[in-house]
C-alpha cells in the first residue's frame, strides 16, 4: 500500500473518530457524516486503483 493511500486511510479512520465524537457531545449532524461516507468512498477508490494497477 503506497504512503498517500495509507495516508488517506489513516486520515478516514480519524475522521470517523472525530465525527463520532462530534455526535457524541453536540448531537448528529447529517452532513458531517455524508462528508465522512464521501471521504470512505474516495479512500476505497484509491485502494481498489491501487491493487488494480
């Protein structure tokens, strides 16, 4: 896995944590989480062109 993929990954589960945390103390917020699903789908795209090319 090359460093910006693991760098994305990395990056996604941080924002998990930091939204979860967010709707933990202030209450959910749909459109953070519709960021964080848009951050997952770019990072899964970035892997699955990886292991493709």
């Amino acid at each position: 896995m090359p460093g910006s993929t693991k760098a994305m990954g990395v990056l996604t589960v941080g924002g998990l944590v930091m939204v979860t945390a967010y709707t933990v103390a202030l209450g959910s917020n749909g459109w953070l989480w519709f960021g964080w699903v848009v951050l997952v789908l770019i990072t899964l795209g970035m892997v699955v062109s990886q292991a493709t090319s």
